[in-house]
C-alpha cells in the first residue's frame, strides 16, 4: 500500500475542561477535492462503551470545516455533561 502525503491546511488548537484538543484539516497532495480532519481526542458519553470518532472524509473544505467545528462543539456540550475524554489521533 503506498503512503499517502498530505498537506495540512488549517489547524486548530481548542481547550475543553482543561482537555488539549488539536485538530487539522488536510488534503492529499495528489487530490485536491478530497479533504480529511482528524482529532488529538475524541468524546464519549456516559452511556456509550466506545468513543465518537467523526466522519472525516469530505469532498470539500467548506463542509470538513463545518463538520470539523460541530464536532468540537458536540465535543464541549458532552463533557458539560458529564462525558469522557478518549485518545484520539495521535497529531
């Protein structure tokens, strides 16, 4: 399988409840209308045995961008909850 190059084209850098979360938007250098983000931690409510991972492949930046920023805001609204912190991609 070869090795996929991407460029990251926005990064943000979010504090949740003293919780560092990293997150990026990429593109593969040799396809420009595919656009990936991915996230240093993911969230899981107190009734969920395994973490949300978001959907993160796209077919443009605008809506990896606003899937990208309704996940962080879902993120925020289930640790006000009462939720849990998982290990996400390592960035």
């Amino acid at each position: 399988m070869p090795a996929i190059i991407y460029t990251v084209l926005k990064e943000f850098f979010v504090e949740i409840h003293q919780h560092q979360v990293k997150a990026r938007i990429m593109s593969p250098v040799n396809n420009d209308n595919v656009f990936v983000f991915q996230t240093s931690l993911y969230y899981k409510s107190k009734s969920d045995s395994d973490p949300n991972q978001p959907a993160s492949t796209f077919t443009s930046y605008a809506n990896a961008e606003r899937h990208l920023l309704q996940y962080l805001e879902e993120f925020q609204n289930t640790i006000d909850l009462g939720g849990h912190v998982s290990e996400g991609t390592k960035i």
